[in-house]
C-alpha cells in the first residue's frame, strides 16, 4: 500500500493511506539511526501488509523546522492591526519560501480592525506581490470574511503555516482542521511509552481535503543557508522578467548597464524589493561569504 506520513511519534509512523491510519516502523536500511532524516512526516511511502515502511518516494522539498516534506503552500500569516505587518520580516519569509521551493501565500487577518482607507493602503503597499505570482488573502475570522474563499484554495493541498505571534493563526489553523487524529496522552498511554512520550510535526487533515501543519519555525528572521549571490538573485523571480545585465556576473549594485536597476527606475520592479534585495545582499556578504572566500 502507499500513503502520506502525517505523525511521528518515538519510532512510530503513522501513514495515512486513503483515510486508513497505519501504524508502521521502519524495515532494512531505512532504519538508519545516524540518518534522522531517513523518513519524515510529509513523505509519500509505501507499506509492507504488516505495516513496515519499505520504500520513501522521491521529495520534492524538506523543510528543516520543523522536519516536514513535500509541502505544496506557505502561507505566510500577519495581522492588518495590533500587531501591524512587519514589511521586512514578509520579505525574508518569501525569501524563504523560495529557497525551500514552497509557493508562498500570503494571509492578512483582522481586516475588521481597519478603516476602508486604511485597507486600501495595505492593499497598495501589498501590490509588489502581483508580478511575483504571490496571491493574497484578506480576512476576518471573528466577522468570517475571506475564510471560505481560503479554505477552498488549500483544498487538496499541503499547506505550512507561518507568521509572528498574535496574528491569529491557530484561530484561522482551527477553522480550516478537522478533528486531531493522533492525540498525545492517548497515544502515549497505548504504547506505554509514560507521559513523557512527545508528538513531533503533526500533519492535521482538513476539513474539504489536503493537510495543514503549523510551522513555527519557518517565521524566523533568519536568513536562509544561501550559498552565494547567484542563488540569491534566483529567489527575487522578478529579475527574470527584464534582459540581461551588460556584464554576465552583474550584481545589480553599483556596475554600469544594470538591466534589474533600469527596471526599478522604470517601476518594472518595485523599488522595496529592490533595496531588500541589497540589503540581504550585503549582509551575507559581509557576515558569511567572506568567511568562505
């Protein structure tokens, strides 16, 4: 049989196999101790009758915090009010999205708590998110706006939630989840494993199809482990869409014939993404490339 890792739990895989929840090991090489990697929630897999893991299909990404793969949507939550959106902690979250391969979506909650101008304004600021393909979702749980049209665009899919603390995210994650299969103090009661026995990453199922996981993790303002400057510039997507630089090792900073300068000139290319991308740029730079060099 074949089915999705959603739990792991002290050894113990749960595999989802067409709503059927198997609870498997490992078998043969996969059981590899020094390799903690080796099968993970989120993996597509396949079971043996007697309910051992036998074979993991191949990725097509593997999130790091927490330890999840082949995740379809980021959505990247942030509050329109109390707290406001934090434009540059937005900007490494995309950024991160794109480094993991994930699309990003982007949520903002609280509509309710704005003024029609002032929605407006986010709207405007929000705009730069068009030419990167990006949509967006403005909401209101506690008025119930926006929810429906949310839960009907991750139908099917898994979903990683992200974002800072008092955006309303697990009120929104709640909405959208059916009820926990796996819950901790009854599953560690049946395995007689004490009440110490801890969940890890939990994919919880939701309501009309697909699978949500939150991603705490993921909201951090860290940088990811970019390698040098042309991996840098293949995460801004904007940059593909303008011609070529007059030097083929262009760095879009200070050269002479800088086709990505002339674009946000031209306001082909929104001018905060820009001055991010600088911004990045020299941090790396100066706090890890060179120490490679």
């Amino acid at each position: 049989m074949k089915g999705r890792v959603i739990n792991k739990i002290q050894g113990f895989y749960y595999v989802d196999c067409d709503g059927e929840i198997h609870e498997c090991k490992l078998r043969g090489i996969l059981k590899r101790k020094e390799n903690k990697n080796n099968c993970v929630v989120g993996d597509n897999v396949e079971i043996s009758e007697d309910n051992y893991i036998i074979g993991i299909e191949e990725r097509k990404n593997l999130l790091e915090r927490p330890i999840v793969s082949n995740i379809d949507y980021f959505v990247i939550q942030f509050a329109a009010k109390d707290p406001n959106i934090d434009f540059d902690r937005l900007d490494i979250m995309i950024l991160r999205s794109f480094f993991y391969n994930i699309k990003p979506i982007i949520v903002v909650n609280k509509i309710d708590l704005l003024t029609e101008d002032e929605l407006e304004e986010i709207k405007r600021k929000l705009e730069f998110l068009v030419p990167l393909d990006i949509p967006c979702f403005f909401i209101s749980k506690k008025l119930n706006i926006g929810v429906d049209k949310l839960k009907e665009f991750l139908k099917g899919y898994t979903s990683a939630f992200g974002g800072p603390s008092g955006v309303g995210k697990s009120s929104i994650i709640n909405m959208l989840q059916v009820e926990k299969i796996l819950e901790v103090g009854e599953t560690s009661k049946r395995l007689k494993r004490g009440k110490h026995t801890t969940k890890d990453t939990n994919l919880l199922p939701l309501s009309n199809g697909g699978y949500i996981i939150d991603t705490p993790g993921f909201s951090s303002v860290e940088l990811p482990k970019i390698k040098d400057s042309n991996e840098l510039m293949k995460l801004f997507p904007e940059f593909n869409s303008v011609g070529n630089c007059k030097f083929n090792d262009c760095q879009h900073l200070n050269e002479p014939g800088c086709k990505i300068k002339d674009a946000v000139e031209n306001n082909q290319i929104a001018k905060n993404r820009y001055e991010f991308y600088k911004k990045v740029y020299e941090k790396l730079k100066n706090e890890r490339w060179n120490k490679y060099e």
